[in-house]
C-alpha cells in the first residue's frame, strides 16, 4: 500500500462582511474584491466562477455548464439556476457503438464506447451552458453590471495561465491526451513538452473571447459574430455542434428541492443532479444513523456506506431525462454576503481538461458532456438529440434549526455525492465547526460496490468498514491521485459571524474572509 508521511491543513477562516471559498486562490481573491466593493453574492460567485475558468480550466469554465442554488435573505428564498450542458440537437446514438468493458472516465460506469467517443474528441463536446447561466444568475439575483464582473477574469485571462508547481503537474499528467488534438497541443505543449513552472502560460485567444464576451455582452456567446467563430470550429473539428444549438440553448431558474434532514432543511438542484440522490440517501441515513454525541464513530460509517450504496443503485438504474420528471474533473465555490445571502456554484467542463479540444478561433478549451449519457439506447440517460444528461454536481444550501445557513458542494465528478452527504452529516448531526468537517477523514463510494476509505481513519473504524463491505481500499489523501472528492463549506451563524473552508488536497484552494 502506498502511505504518505506528511499532512497538510488549510485552517478554516472567520469574517463578518463576507466569505468567499473557491478552489483556486485568485478566484477567491476576485470573488472577495467583489464584496468589499459593494457586491453581493451572486456577483462575487459569478465573478470567481468566470475568473475560475482561466485560472483553472482543467476544471470549469466557459466552454462546459453548471447549476448555482442561492439563498436570498430578504426574501427567504431559495433559487436554483440551471445551466448543464446539452446534446446537440443532432446527436446520433450510433455515435458511440459499444466497446468491451467500461469507460475509465469519471462517468457512471456506463459500457465503453469504441474509441472512447463520449470521452474526448469532437464527439464527446455538448452544448455549453454556462455563460448563459452566469448571465441569468446575475441578471435576476445579481447587483453588477455584467462588464463589470467579468473585468478580473478579462485580466486574468490576459495574463495567462498562472504556471505553479500543480499546474504543470496536471498538464503533464493528461500530456498524452493533450498531444492528440492540434490547438489543444499547441497551447499546452507548446515545444512537444509541458511548460515549467513560473510564469504565465498564454491560452490562445481566449483573452480576445472574454473581452468579446465583456463588450458584446453574454449574449455573444450564442448569437453573432463570436457564436460563428466557435460553430465554425466545432464544425471543423467534427462536432455535431451547429448554430441553431447555441441559439436555442436555454438556463432557467428553478424552484429547488427542498427536503428535511433531521431538524434542518436542505435545498438542492433538480432532477438531472445529485439532488434527488443526495435526498435518498440523507433519507436512508437519518433511519440508520442514531449519533450520540462525540465524533462519527465505526458504525456511523458503516450506515454512510450503506445509505451510499442502495442510493447509487436506484440513481443509475432510474434517472434521466428521460425518466417520469419530478419537482423540481468540476469545480465548486460557496459565498456568503453580509446580508445574508448564501450561494453554492458548482460548475464544469466534465474530465480534465474537458473533450481535449481548444478551439483555434477563441480559445475555448470545449466539454465533454456526452460521456454522461448512457450509450445503450432506450433508457432514461441515453443519447437523444437535445437531451440534457443526468450529472454528478450537488451545489447544496443547508438551513439549520438555530438559524445558521450553510453552502457545500464539492468537485470529483461521481465522488461528489458521498462527501457532501458526509460533510451534511459532519455539520448537522456531529455539530462540527467548518474546519473539523472539512478535515474530517471520508469514505467514497460512487457507483460501485467498491468502499474506499482515507488512511487517516481510525484503525477501529477500518477494521469494521473491512469486516461488513467485500471490497474495501485504504488509501492516501494527497495532493494526487483525487481518490476523493474536494468539498468547500461557507457557513453564516445566526449572529451574523462567518466561517469557510476548503479541503486539501488541491494546493490552490482557498477561503477568504471580507
């Protein structure tokens, strides 16, 4: 077994006049700049999210979706924006004809696709929502002018890509499935080899595409001149992406669900998210979980590990777009203003570094949205043209009983769901403070019957997740390897005080108090 013989910490921070916790520091910085100035939540989250997509595209950014759940104080009321990607409206279920095996992507486990289609490529990129949804958000629930909330990610994408130890990491570490696309290798491997690290890194034209983007307006993005930059592309790369996608692509907002989970009210993202299946299993946990005071003890773990399993079960077998609708690699951040409000983004471009495909007119690096449909047709996931596929993203807003509000989510694709149940669990049932949560050792069991467990762990605790599950794996948390998912957790005391944090082990995360 490989052990590590070293911890590393980000202690939680605490403020008064705003919070902002994101997963690389430069986001945060923008995202708390933008509340000392006067801002609200929904700005500062809509100014990080966009800087987020330049500092670290590997996750997020422009060219993929998300979903964001805000809490407006003044009202008490709480919003979902929808902005997931979409199949194009041409897509073809003979695609991706089945392969031997899995797909080692970070899907659901579906069957693999011969050539790994759905994985990388033309043909994995869908419909990309997520500037139109930042511009919903914003629009509806934000303060700011929308020039000048994309002014910081304007510079930052002007600038370049911040070349850090853990940047260059992760550009060598997908180099190979870097090389495989022109534009893509041209900016990444510029010299046939990853770039060192200090300095910046130049992302082709997305610069001149933020500033379009700033001038021109949001709308830009799916009509016009910049529009036909991108469909040019696509279709030159062979996507089935064409103008009439982008025109017709919709973000809407969304009533959440709402759920109770023992003396509090949790509020999530509709029926294509992990909500509905983070609701099972919160569901399931409060029956067989009886904390008792103390800290999550064996059987605790056990009963996540049990509540995680059925509900996996029921999510892959039963939701889709296509399935009865009911009320209705990734990057996460949480804000919370002064007056109250609370806002949970969760955003992405799927895979590391998306399809793989940077675009040479605009310097979008694309999606690859179509790994999460099932490729076997006829079910409630699979490809159809204008489908929106089920995903992995749990942007959560948690209402306590003492009057406190807390967002949490995570990135990790499948990964997410079991750390933002167990972090609900932490925070309401054990009555941790942000810090402990967010440092407390996890389990991660995401879609197969597979439980892996941190080394951290109590021995106690291993011994009987060992004993009661057939297939267990103790490994590190370290700074590689995302065998667990990264959670941030935003939380605003009913006497206004402030507490967030950020898991390592991504060494750019971090929370900033205002």
């Amino acid at each position: 077994m490989n052990t590590e013989g070293w911890q590393i910490r980000k202690p939680a921070v605490a403020g008064r006049r705003g919070l902002v916790a994101t997963q690389h520091h430069l986001a945060s910085e923008v995202g708390a700049d933008v509340l000392r100035r006067g801002g609200n939540a929904v700005d500062a989250a809509v100014a990080a999210g966009l800087a987020l997509g330049v500092v670290e595209p590997w996750m997020s950014g422009i060219g993929g979706g998300g979903y964001m759940t805000i809490h407006r104080a003044a009202e008490d009321r709480v919003s979902v924006v929808e902005f997931g990607v979409r199949a194009p409206l041409d897509a073809n279920a003979e695609d991706y004809p089945l392969a031997d095996g899995v797909t080692g992507a970070a899907t659901f486990n579906w069957p693999a696709v011969a050539g790994d289609a759905n994985v990388h490529g033309p043909l994995a990129i869908a419909v990309p929502g997520h500037v139109r949804g930042l511009a919903l958000a914003l629009e509806r629930f934000g303060g700011w002018d929308w020039r000048d909330v994309i002014e910081p990610a304007c510079g930052l994408a002007e600038e370049g890509l911040p070349l850090n130890w853990y940047a260059t990491w992760l550009i060598a570490s997908m180099a190979r499935g870097l090389a495989q696309y022109e534009e893509t290798r041209r900016v990444y491997l510029a010299d046939g080899l990853p770039p060192v690290a200090g300095g910046r890194l130049p992302l082709g034209k997305l610069a001149f595409t933020y500033r379009t983007l700033q001038s021109a307006g949001p709308e830009s993005f799916y009509r016009g001149v910049l529009a036909e930059r991108i469909v040019a592309d696509l279709q030159a790369a062979g996507s089935r992406i064409r103008m009439a996608d982008l025109e017709s692509y919709t973000a809407r907002v969304a009533l959440p669900l709402e759920f109770a989970y023992r003396d509090a009210r949790v509020f999530a993202p509709g029926h294509l998210t992990a909500g509905p299946t983070i609701k099972q299993a919160l569901g399931d946990l409060a029956e067989r979980l009886r904390p008792t005071g103390g800290r999550p003890d064996a059987d605790a773990f056990v009963a996540y590990a049990d509540a995680l399993l059925e509900s996996y079960r029921y999510r892959l077998a039963h939701l889709g777009e296509g399935a009865p609708s009911r009320p209705t690699h990734t990057s996460h951040l949480c804000v919370v203003d002064a007056n109250g409000d609370v806002v949970s983004l969760t955003q992405t471009v799927l895979s590391g570094f998306g399809a793989r495909v940077a675009l040479p007119g605009t310097g979008i690096l694309m999606n690859n949205g179509m790994m999460w449909f099932d490729p076997r047709p006829g079910g409630p996931n699979s490809v159809v043209g204008g489908r929106r596929p089920l995903c992995n993203m749990c942007p959560l807003i948690v209402q306590q009983a003492d009057g406190s509000r807390f967002a949490v989510g995570a990135c990790g694709g499948r990964r997410i769901l079991a750390a933002v149940a167990q972090l609900v669990s932490f925070l309401v049932d054990y009555d941790m403070s942000v810090d402990e949560a967010v440092h407390h050792p996890r389990i991660d069991v995401s879609g197969t019957d597979l439980v892996t467990i941190m080394e951290h762990m109590p021995q106690q605790t291993v011994a009987r997740l060992r004993g009661r599950f057939a297939d267990t794996l103790v490994r590190p948390n370290g700074v590689a390897g995302f065998l667990f998912a990264l959670p941030q957790v935003a939380k605003r005391f009913a006497d206004g005080t402030m507490a967030g944090g950020c898991f390592v082990p991504s060494p750019t995360a971090r929370a900033v108090a205002v």
